[in-house]
C-alpha cells in the first residue's frame, strides 16, 4: 500500500490534479445548486440521480486509478466518455441548450487537450459538439445559431492552442531529460577517465622512481655477482664457505632477473618489428623450461597448427611474454600438472588474429582476483618469489603488437591466457591499414573536413583500426579519444550501439 502511494506520488502531474479538481468542483456546485437554485421537486430529484451516479462513477475511476494508476491514460479516456455522458444528462434535465451547464464541455476539452495533445483535444472538441447538440434535444428554437456556432467554435479554438502548447512542453520536457540523461552519462565517463588518469599518472611517476632505483642497484648487483663467482671458484668444494657463496650466487641471479622486469615494465622498449611464425617461437621458449618441467612432472603438450601466418612481431619481447606465461603456469602447478601450448588463427569483428593459447591444470585464480591480474606489481606470491609485473609487462608488450591479452580461470581446475596477434592476410593487403590512418570513421564528426575515409567501404579495416583499442565491451584508446566524442563514430554506433558487425 506504501509503495502504491509512493509511485502514485512519484507519478501525479498538473493534470491529474486539474481532473480531480474539475470533479470536486462539479459534485459541490451540483449540491449547491441543488440546494440553493429554485427548482422544480420534479426536476430536482432527476437532478439528485444524476449526482448520484456521477459519484458512483468517480468512485469507481479513482479505486481504478489508485490500483492501476500506471494504467492513468487509458483510464482518463475511459472516464472521458462517463464525464461526457454526465454533462449529456446535466444540460439535458436542466432546461437543454438553456442551461448553463454547457460550459463543461469546454472543461473537459481544454484538460485532454492538455493532457493528450491537439489531435486528441479536436476529436474530444468534435464529441463534445455533437453531444452538446444531441443534449439541447434538437430545439434549435431555443437559441439563435449565431450562439450555437459561437459555443461550439469556442470549443475548437480552446483545443487547438492548449494542444499545441502542451505538446511543445511534453517534447521540450523529454528533450531535457534526454539531455540529463546524457549528462549523467557523460559526467560518469569523465569520473571514469578522471579516476583512470589518476591511476595512471601515479602508476608512471611509480615507475619512473622504480627504474631509477633499478638502475643505480644494478651496477653494484653485478659487481657483487661478480666477486661471488670469482671467490666460488676459489674455495673448496664441501665447505661451509662455498655453501655461503653459491648462496650469494644464486640470490643476486634473482635480484637481477627481478631489476630485469621493473627495467622492462618501466622503460620505453625499441621494437624490431619482423615477420615471424609463431610457432617457432612458443618452441623455443619451450626449450628454456625443459629441464624445469621435467624436474616438476609437468606434461607438456602441443597443439601448434601447421597453416599458421607469419605475423609482425618483435621475437625477443614475444619470448619474453610467453617465458612469463609459462613461468606462472608452472607456479601454479607445484604438485605437477599438464601445460598445454596450442596456436590457431581466428577471426572478430571482422579482424583476423593469429592465437596463442597457454593453458595449465594448476590451482586457478579466484574470481575477485582476475580484474586485477594485470596492474602492476600484483602477485599472490611469497615476498622473493613474484615481482607482479610478469602478466602487466605481457600486457604491454601485447598492446604494443596491436594485440590482446585474454584470461580464463576456474579455480582447482587451470587457467587459460589467450594471446591475440592481429594480421592482414595477403589478399586483403591493398586495403588501407588502419593502424595508419588514424582518422577512420570521423568524416561524419561535426565540424570534420568532408573527406571519406578510404578503410570506410571495409567495416572489417575500420575494425581493425579500433580493433587495439576495442576490448572490455568498449571503444576505448588511441583512435577513440583522437575523435573525441565516441558516439560521434560511425564504428562506434555500428558495433557498440547497433551491435551488427
Ligand atoms: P608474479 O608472477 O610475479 O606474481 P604476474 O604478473 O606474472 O606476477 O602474475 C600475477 C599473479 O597472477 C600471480 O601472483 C598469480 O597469483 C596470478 N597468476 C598468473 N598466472 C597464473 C596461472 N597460470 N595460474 C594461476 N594464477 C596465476
Ligand atoms: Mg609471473
């Protein structure tokens, strides 16, 4: 009953007001008049009839409208054709086209005009008309037609402004909450790329200091690593020296390798961009973690596929992504497992990619955990053992070949990372390269040069222009932001808002 009063709250307008008070108004004058006009006994109990079963009805109307008050027009049409045929029996019991009662009609019209717009408010008008008519009784000697014409006009000329206004509110009202609507939408999005750039900007003056710090250990590490190996070769193999020194062997190989990835996450790297097959490379990563595989019972198992295209791609930062892949595999797998290394090509929005998949039997990553895989130093491991950056330096390196990285994981089960490598198939290469024209899909941005894009015929380059910067559902990067408003986008509306590509 709460919430029925709540929504009736949330949702009465003027109009409904205007009717309520149209019928309080019309059942207190009924009774006065009633009461205080000298009348005919006769008359008067016809009179009291008509009251009575105008009180029904607004009973009946207002039980409706309290319960289906979400239903309010189609009631208000409803009750359009009781109140019509109240005032029939008003003017018609109290004296015809002499009574005064004809005024009704313009009430009634002027509200729906109001509340339905002009097209409704002419054909309620027009009712009105031929009902007033049939009210007088036809006694057209009781009026001159001058007055007639007059009344009925009035009832027209009432309709026709109000209808027009109240539809210029009704459109100028959803215009502003259409407008609200997308200022919500866009005060969101700019929190979002506020709160981003936040992020970002503290993760780059983080990984600024990193690297420097990285940079001044790195020296005097080898230097210790150096007088290590050389005091190693010194001593006597058995003794509690030589113990010490391959100790500080091995741990400074560790730090090294951990200044190796912060040097790697943080500094700018010079891509030698190549064809390559893929394949080649999974292989050769392969044979670093044999004996390390062997040593763990981890199964191997490879399903590379034999029609792969070459892609363009740097061969050490792609051994370096999948060294870090397979190294979390193994973590995940301490007591054994199989890591499965399988490539195949595959085809989105139109984008052909070359896939690497690295898939694990190992112990998964919990849901909550997955969003956050790839920020920056986040590790689940012990302090020594994981820096965090191995999955955010895969990550950078992917969206450096245009690439994507996708992860799937079921706790207890395994894990699987997708690495997607876009390519252009022979056939295809006199198409325009997206990548290189970095305006596509703006020709039909306000205030653009008229210029037709020359990828604009094939959705599929256009794709893959934004094909870098389409992931998570959304437009997002380089292209994106370069055309300012998103929406403004051919793409954008085809494959965000239309979802037909
Ligand atoms: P690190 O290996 O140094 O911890 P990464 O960025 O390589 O840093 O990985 C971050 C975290 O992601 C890991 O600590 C681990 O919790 C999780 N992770 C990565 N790969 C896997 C995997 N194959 N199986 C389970 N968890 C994984
Ligand atoms: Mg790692």
């Amino acid at each position: 009953m709460r919430e029925k009063w709540k929504h009736i709250k949330a949702e009465f307008e003027l109009a409904d007001a205007g009717f309520l008070i149209l019928r309080i108004v019309a059942l207190i004058g009924g009774y006065g008049w009633l009461a205080f006009a000298d009348i005919e006994p006769d008359v008067a109990r016809r009179f009291h009839y008509i009251l009575i079963y105008f009180i029904l009805y607004c009973v009946l109307l207002y039980t409706l409208l309290f319960w289906l008050f979400h239903k309010k027009q189609v009631i208000y049409v409803f009750s359009l054709f009781l109140d019509i045929s109240f005032l029939y029996l008003l003017i018609k019991n109290t004296g015809g086209f002499n009574s005064s009662y004809f005024v009704g009609f313009y009430l009634l019209t002027v509200l729906h005009s109001f509340y339905y717009g002009y097209i409704f408010g002419l054909f309620v008008a027009t009712l009105c008309s031929v009902v007033y008519v049939i009210s007088g009784n036809f006694e057209f000697e009781l009026i001159h037609w001058t007055e007639l014409s007059l009344r009925i006009a009035f009832l027209f000329l009432l309709s026709l402004p109000v209808g027009i206004l109240s539809d210029r509110l009704r459109y100028d009202k959803e215009k502003i909450e259409s407008l609200n609507k997308e200022l919500l939408h866009s005060m969101e999005e700019l929190k979002r790329l506020q709160s981003k750039l936040i992020k970002a900007e503290k993760l780059s003056a983080l990984g600024k200091m990193t690297a420097d710090v990285a940079h001044e250990i790195r020296n005097p590490l080898s230097v210790i690593g150096g007088f290590a190996k050389r005091l190693k070769k010194r001593l006597q193999p058995g003794t509690k020296e030589m113990e010490y020194a391959e100790i500080i062997v091995q741990e400074v190989m560790r730090l090294e390798k951990i200044l190796r990835d912060v040097l790697s996450f943080s500094r700018e790297a010079r891509y030698h961009l190549r064809h390559y097959n893929i394949n080649d490379l999974v292989l050769e990563s392969l044979r670093y973690f044999q004996d390390i595989l062997a040593e763990r019972s981890i199964k191997v198992e490879t399903e590379l596929s034999d029609k792969l295209p070459e892609v363009l791609i740097d061969r050490d930062q792609l051994i370096q992504v999948f060294n870090n892949l397979i190294s979390n595999a193994i973590d995940a797998m301490p007591e054994g497992g199989t890591i499965t290394l399988s490539t195949r090509v595959d085809t989105e929005h139109n984008v052909n990619f070359v896939v690497v998949d690295v898939v694990d039997t190992g112990h998964g990553i919990p849901e909550d955990k997955i969003d956050r895989l790839f920020e920056p130093f986040f590790t689940t491991k012990e302090i020594g053992h994981g820096t965090g950056l191995g999955l955010s330096i895969c990550k950078k390196i992917m969206e450096e070949h245009r690439g994507r990285i996708k992860v799937c994981s079921i706790v207890e089960k395994g894990t699987s990372f997708s690495l997607y490598f876009p390519y252009m198939p022979p056939e295809e290469s006199f198409k325009t390269q997206c990548w290189e024209y970095m305006k596509c899909g703006v020709e039909k941005a306000e205030g653009a040069i008229e210029r037709r894009c020359p990828a604009y015929p094939n959705y599929g380059r256009i794709c893959w222009v934004i094909a870098g910067t389409y992931c998570e559902g959304r437009v997002q990067g380089a292209i994106a932001q370069k055309i300012g408003d998103c929406k403004k986008c051919e793409f954008y509306n085809r494959v965000v808002i239309k979802k037909d590509l």
